[in-house]
C-alpha cells in the first residue's frame, strides 16, 4: 500500500484493535502516534515493539472525551512533525443495559467518549490537513450502529451517528482532497469475545456466513487501505468487516 503522509494518530491504541492498527500502520512505514488514557505501560510496550522492528512510534496520553486535551494532542504532534497525514477514531466505551434502567448520563457519556471525540478528532484533522489539501481520516463504528442490539441504545447511537458523521465530514472535506470513511466491525477475536462460552460462540457463529470471528489484522488491513493511497478515490464510505453477518 502507498502513503503520501508520514504520520498517523490512532485514539485507544494501548489494547484490543488499535493496538493491532498502531503495529499494522507502523509496519507499512508510518510514524505511529499511539494514543492512550489510563494504560501508559502498554503504550510504551506497543512503542518498544514497532522501534524493534525498525518503526517509528510515540506515546501520547490524552482521554479522547476532554475536548481540550484532544484538540492540545493534535496540536503537539503538528508542532513536532509538522503535520497529522492520517486519523483513526478508534477509542470508545460500552455502558450495557436494557433502554428502561438506562439513565440519561449512562446514555450521554458513550455518545461523548465514542461520538462527540471522534467529531472534535475529525474537526480538528480537517483544519491541520487543509494546510496540505491531503489527508485521510477512518472512524472505527460498529456493525450495531447499522443493526442495532438489545441493551446497547447508547452504543447503538453513538456508531450509527458516526457512520453519519462521517458521510457529512467527507463532502466537507472533499474539495480539498480530504477523505473520510467509516469501517463498522462485525464479531472479532477480543479479550470480550475470549470470555464468552463455546456454545455461546457457536451461535454467533452459525450466524456468520465466513464461519468464524474476525480477527483484529482484519479490521486493520481494513484501515490500512482506507488511509493509504490505495483507496484514493473512496470516501464516505461504510466498510463492512463483519464475515457478511450484515450486508
């Protein structure tokens, strides 16, 4: 794949996808601004890694739900490289539970941590990437901001209205050759996924037409593509990496 910028910011890399997005990315030869908001050891051993396989990476701590911090963090990496080349919105949180127990700040806090930071990241990457008129933004969405779940109204909301966002931020961005596109993931391999029971897992399964959960390379050879040259001529798009669970 082919990159014309040199730098990415990925938000929630210390673990899970972004962790696999951050090694990903920094292996195809950009520089890897790993961002975290309470796990500053994996941080750094996500750094070690890429650096020992010949990557450039730093760590920045900011929680992606502070407006403030968000638009600073942006701010340092320009200062120091001189630009942000790409985004990946890919921080976010689950609050579960049936609609009638949910409490409006249960509701309001996923919408802000998931959807209001990734619009701010997204604000702000436009304004630092109109300088160079190029850039590419990937926001990390679910497959139940499409479907919907039980016991996730909040969650459901916060990724369907990113899949939204997102379209609107591309027409924004496309006249100054400023791409922005969605990937909503399906069932993949997680520490959530580990814990669940054979049977349980079965029956997911059975229902995904490829047979198996997707593994985090999946969604981050997704996100590779997206942000790299490869895809030049896509954005507003909502990429399905899901087995074909919802088409």
């Amino acid at each position: 794949m082919q990159f014309t910028g040199k730098n990415v910011l990925v938000t929630g890399a210390a673990s899970g996808l972004g962790k696999e997005i951050a090694l990903t990315l920094a292996s195809r030869g950009l520089k890897v601004w790993i961002n975290y908001r309470s796990r500053p050891d994996e941080a750094d051993a996500i750094k070690e890694k890429i650096e020992a396989e010949g990557g450039v990476a730093a760590v920045i701590g900011f929680d992606v739900a502070d407006d403030k911090a968000f638009v600073e963090g942006i701010k340092t990496i320009i200062d120091s490289d001189g630009e942000l080349s790409y985004l990946v919105n890919n921080a976010g949180i689950t609050n579960d539970k049936l609609a009638i127990r949910m409490k409006t700040e249960d509701f309001e806090s996923v919408i802000k941590t998931n959807l209001t930071s990734a619009f701010v990241g997204c604000r702000e990457a436009l304004k630092a990437m109109n300088k160079k008129r190029f850039g590419s933004v990937v926001n990390i969405a679910s497959i139940v901001g499409e479907t919907g779940n039980v016991g996730q109204v909040n969650y459901s909301a916060s990724k369907g209205g990113m899949i939204a966002m997102t379209k609107s931020f591309a027409l924004e961005g496309s006249a100054r050759g400023i791409r922005f596109n969605t990937i909503t993931p399906g069932f993949i391999e997680t520490n959530m996924t580990d814990k669940l029971s054979e049977e349980v897992k079965k029956s997911y399964i059975d229902k995904i037409p490829l047979k198996r959960f997707g593994k985090p390379k999946d969604v981050a050879q997704a996100v590779a593509f997206l942000l790299s040259d490869n895809s030049a001529y896509i954005t507003g798009m909502t990429l399905k990496v899901n087995g074909g669970l919802y088409m």
